[in-house]
C-alpha cells in the first residue's frame, strides 16, 4: 500500500472558502434540490433529504451547533421499577 502525501506535504492549506460550492440545506429559506430542482424536503437531525429524487444535503446548521455534554434520555416510567415490553 503507498502512502498518500498530506495536504502539509503537498504545500497546500486546508481553505474551506476556496473549495468551491457546497450545496447544504439552510433552515428558513426556500432550498431547492440540486438533483431535480424542486422543494419538498424530509428534515432530519443532521441532513435533508429531497422528497422527490432523494437527494440528501447536511443541514448548514448541524454543524454550527455546539454540544457542551451528552444527551440525557429519561423516561417518564423511570421510577416505577419494571419496565414493560412488547
């Protein structure tokens, strides 16, 4: 297996402006696909996914947010003791 040079190695700086378009769903505005064009989206937690072509993009947001510790799940029946299953 070779080894790849880096992009250090290669004399290039890592410069998120000067990569070009990068197509991300932004939260309250109209965003249309681009694989097909159209409108209707299924919004997750951190993509959208085009309703019609299946075209997913990241949520410009998700990756602006900051999480400062893990989620904590609690259960409304936590203190009953037993748990019920299906």
């Amino acid at each position: 297996m070779t080894n790849f040079p880096t992009l250090g190695e290669l004399g290039l700086k890592h410069d998120p402006k000067g990569r070009g378009y990068h197509a991300v769903y932004r939260e309250h505005e109209v965003n249309h696909c681009p694989g097909c064009g159209r409108t209707h989206w299924l919004i997750g937690r951190v993509s959208a996914e085009c309703a019609f072509c299946a075209t997913a993009l990241p949520l410009a947001e998700a990756s602006t947010r900051h999480h400062n510790g893990p989620a904590v799940i609690q259960h409304r029946n936590r203190n009953h003791g037993h748990a019920w299953a299906a």
